[in-house]
C-alpha cells in the first residue's frame, strides 16, 4: 500500500509529504506571492532593513546598498541641471502637495527612504495639449562615491500633450531616488533614464507611473555605469485604450550588478503593452538581473500584452538572472505571452559572416551591436542613439582587447 492510501485510510504515515506553504498559512501567515501583493508603505521602519532573503531583494547585493537604508543627511550629494526644458519646472512639491503621491506608494524601503529624505520633489510638468519638441533632458550629476542623496521627481503630462523627458546620470554618488509619472488622458509621454555612473557610484531607484484613458507612455532605462544600479519600473495601464512600452538596456562589466524589476499592470479595458529587456554582459563578476511581472487584472478585458528579456553573455565568469511570470485574471484577452533567454554568441552567426571574409573579431562586434541597437533605435533622439552606440563601441573594445 502507497503511502497516500495509508494516510486516505486514515493511518498514520510518518514517511507522507508535509507541505511548507500549508503549515505556514495554518499558522495564520502566507508569504507574499505576486507582484500585485506586496505590501505599500512611506514608512521606511515599515519595510526593516533587507536580509536578501525576501522576494524582492534575494537577487540584489544587499550588504552594497545599506548606505541607502538611511535618509541622507545632509541631502546634497547630487547636482540638478537642465540643459533643455527648464521652463517645464514647476514649483517644488513638499510631502502632501499634490500631486505628488497620487501615483506613488512605496514598494520597498530604498523607495520609503526617498520619499522621507525628500522634503522637496522636482515637479517637471507638460502643460495641457502642448507638444513640446525637444527633450525636456535632467543632468543628475554624482559629487562623489562617499556622498548621499535622496530624491523625489514627479513627471506629469497633461492631457493630449506630448513630451520626452531624460533623465540622465553621471559621476558617483550613493542614490535613493523615486521617479513618480502621471500620463494624463490622451497624452503621450516618453521618459528615459540613463545610468551612465562611474564604476562606484550606488543607485536604487522605483519608477511609478499610471496612464489614463487614450494615453501612451514609452519608457526606457538604460543601465551602463555604477557599482550597484537597481532601477525597478512599476507601470499601471488604468484607463481604457492605454498603451505602455517598457524597453530597457544593460551592458554590465566585471564586478557590476545592474538590474530592473519590472511591473506591468493592464487594469483598464483595451489596454496594450509591450515590454522588452537586453543586455549584454562581460568580465568577471559581472551580473544582470531582471524579473518581469505582468498583471492582467478583472477588468483589463481585451489587453494585448508581451514581455520578454534577452541577454548575450560575452565572456566566462558573467551571470544574467531573468524570471518573466504573467498573471491573468480575466479570460477575455487578445493576447498574453511572455519569454526568455540567455545565452552566448549564436556560432552559426559568426561562421556565416567569417565564410564570407570577416574576421571574427568584427563578427563578434556586429553580432553584439545588431543584437543591442534594437533598443537604441526605439530612443527617436539621434544624437543620444549615436551617443549609445559610441559607448557599445566603447565597451566591445575593452572586451577585444
């Protein structure tokens, strides 16, 4: 007799399975299990300083980035700059003044620290119906790896407007940072964040956006620089006919970890998204992470939606972590996939342009630059496309050589 009909017999089985998950939740707790569960709150003490062994941390370098559970003190280790879009800045926005949190919650404490050290947010707001030409471009300058700096930056486009913002980051600097975005209905919203820090620069960021009804928002993080980069974008598709496209770039060198956590959340009817990661890796140590969450709530009936990430890892010694999950709640769906992959260079790539006279070296090159420029075509700004490219250029020659 099997041990299952022993214990159906009313037996005792010493040798049955016990089930963790089931003795945990008849203690009266059960462990967060999606996205969409995890708890919200603007209090950092609310959260705990991470272990690494929760969901949301288990992949990170947590013992790197407890500079960040602190507000910082004095909040002064950035620099803000415009060189385009100035006039789109409005008056600061303290803790209450909407709209500040109308979109944003904290998901983890890295986000609740920003908000609390920020007792002033950027506000840069697109008027209504205005189509604003050239990109709205933020420098956020690092004044040094031991400084500290907490931010809090709203973006709103109101509606049928039309923007780009960049968001762009250099120098070193250890950075707690919230990106909160509202896409008014009809609007469309580009933002780009570019991560271009020195090597020991420490920055952990959550972008929260919402897009209402007939509106569009692009968004784009695109990681090349700093120590530790987490940038976790949290998108909610809430009005009908809203459309959102996550695209994300990484290249990651020895000893870096970049990574992005990414949510995508259909709530309203007719609904599209598209989500679309790659990164390249190579030298010792070097690591990517990104996991993809997709939501297709009750009443997202209609949403068409797509997540997928690719990475290339270049050399020995170079690690991607990639976890796509999907959770659908309605039936009623155009469609839902999700994918992933990681691998090494496609050998039947490089034997087909060395058989035709290119060395391998430049074979290499093209097949990284063809598999990356993807990405970098969707940016619509030629000069930072070209700017990009220079620096994969950049890259793959350190590795060739």
């Amino acid at each position: 007799m099997t041990a299952q009909a022993t214990a159906s017999a009313g037996t005792q089985d010493t040798n049955a399975h016990i089930d963790p998950a089931a003795q945990v939740a008849a203690a009266g707790f059960v462990p967060v299990q999606t996205r969409s569960q995890r708890p919200h709150s603007y209090e950092p003490a609310d959260f705990g300083a991470p272990s690494g062994r929760e969901v949301n941390w288990k992949h990170t370098p947590v013992a790197k980035l407890t500079s960040l559970f602190a507000v910082a003190s004095p909040n002064d280790g950035v620099r803000y700059e415009f060189s385009a879009g100035e006039q789109y800045v409005s008056s600061p926005l303290a803790i209450g003044a909407a709209p500040r949190g109308e979109v944003f919650l904290g998901e983890d404490v890295t986000a609740a620290i920003a908000w609390q050290g920020s007792s002033e947010a950027m506000h840069i707001r697109i008027p209504r119906e205005e189509e604003v030409a050239e990109p709205v471009f933020v420098s956020i300058t690092g004044l040094g790896a031991d400084q500290r700096a907490d931010a809090h930056i709203v973006i709103e486009a109101l509606e049928h407007s039309s923007a780009t913002v960049v968001l762009q980051h250099t120098g070193s600097v250890q950075y707690a940072q919230n990106v909160e975005i509202i896409v008014r209905d009809g609007a469309t919203l580009t933002v780009i964040s570019l991560q271009q820090w020195e090597d020991d620069a420490v920055h952990a960021a959550a972008h929260q956006a919402r897009v209402g009804a007939d509106a569009t928002l692009k968004h784009f993080v695109v990681s090349f620089g700093g120590g530790v980069v987490r940038v976790n974008p949290n998108v909610e598709l809430a009005g009908a006919g809203s459309e959102g496209y996550l695209y994300g770039l990484s290249y990651a060198d020895a000893g870096q970890h970049l990574e992005s956590q990414v949510y995508l959340h259909h709530k309203g009817p007719r609904t599209k998204g598209d989500v679309l990661y790659k990164g390249a890796l190579q030298g010792a140590g070097a690591h990517s992470v990104w996991i993809g969450d997709v939501l297709i709530g009750a009443d997202a009936n209609g949403t068409d939606s797509y997540e997928a990430n690719r990475n290339l890892v270049l050399t020995e010694g170079a690690r991607a972590d990639s976890i796509p999950n999907l959770e659908i709640e309605t039936g009623d769906i155009l469609g839902a996939g999700h994918a992933s992959a990681t691998g090494r260079f496609d050998d039947e790539q490089l034997f087909y342009l060395q058989a035709r006279g290119i060395s391998e070296e430049e074979a290499r090159r093209l097949v990284v630059l063809g598999f990356l420029t993807d990405i970098v075509q969707r940016l619509g700004i030629p000069a930072l496309e070209t700017e990009l490219l220079d620096a994969i250029e950049t890259e793959l020659a350190a590795v060739n050589g």
